[in-house]
C-alpha cells in the first residue's frame, strides 16, 4: 500500500502493536517476560535470553536525540532514474522540496528509534536534546511515529523581576 508517495508498512503479528499503537497516543513495544528486555524491532524470541514469551507495553515516548540528519531531496530529473522507468517531473521542477530531518532517538527505556524529526531549523539541534513523540494517522490503523524536540519550561523562563 502507497500513501502520499511513501509505502505503507505490512502489519503482521510482530508489527502490528508498533504500527497501530499511534491511535492511543502512546508507542507500544514486546517485551521479555523472562529478562524484562525490550525487543525492538521485534522479533520472535529474545535477543538475550532466547525466550518466545513477550508482552506488550507502551512506553513514555520521551527521550534524548542522539545523531540527525538533514536530507535534501533532489529534483527529479531523466538522469537521475536509472532503470530508464517512464516517470513525470514534479509539476513545478524549479521548486525545491523543503529539507526534512531523520534522527536516531533514545527513548527513556533505553530503545532505539529511527524517526521523522520533526519542526526543527537547520543549526538548532544538539545531542541529548530532548525528544518526545507523537504520531501521524497516515492510513487504516497504520500510524507513523515521528519526533519532536521537547518544549522545557526553563527555571529562567519562570522568574519574575524584582524591583
């Protein structure tokens, strides 16, 4: 299944819950019930202990960003498809698409994320910054988890001035 221009993901019983968790807000993930590890990307026995036994859990879906990077899309044009397919420009070849932003995000619980970055500006990122989640409903009970930097209410932000 293609949406906007973006395949869909299969849901089977080992994906299911991380693709279809978005719709309560909250990322869902197996985990061991023998080592209590979390197995992500899923897989069908523990990656430490060996056991088939898992639940599902959500997760807080907060975390820190620990590696990015800005991708800029590129035009199409003839030379740049190789397999010679029969493809159209974009309806306006002389606009560049906006860069966007995939990061690799720790979660709280020591999990891994590869995610759209989202609502960020060139140079504003750092390591350890902040991240939490949200979701986009992109089709059936298919929903894509992406990552935003954590607004934090600054000690600073909060003093009043004294005079």
């Amino acid at each position: 299944m293609v949406h906007d221009q973006r395949a869909l993901p299969e849901l089977t019983d080992l994906t299911a819950a991380h693709w279809t968790s978005g719709a309560s807000g909250r990322l869902s993930v197996r985990r061991c019930v023998h080592c209590l590890r979390w197995s992500f990307p899923p897989s069908r026995c523990c990656r430490h202990c060996w056991s088939t036994d898992f639940t599902i859990e959500q997760v807080t879906g907060k975390g820190v960003l620990l590696t990015w990077t800005e991708v800029h899309d590129q035009a199409w044009s003839p030379r740049s498809d190789p397999g010679g397919q029969e493809r159209s420009p974009r309806s306006d070849p002389g606009v560049q698409p906006r860069p966007y932003f995939v990061a690799v995000v720790e979660l709280e619980e020591g999990i891994r994320l590869l995610l759209g970055l989202t609502g960020v500006e060139p140079g504003a990122l750092r390591v350890d910054t902040p991240i939490r989640l949200y979701f986009e409903h992109i089709g059936g009970d298919i929903w894509l988890p992406l990552a935003e930097v954590e607004e934090l209410e600054l000690p600073e932000d909060r003093l009043e001035a004294v005079s």
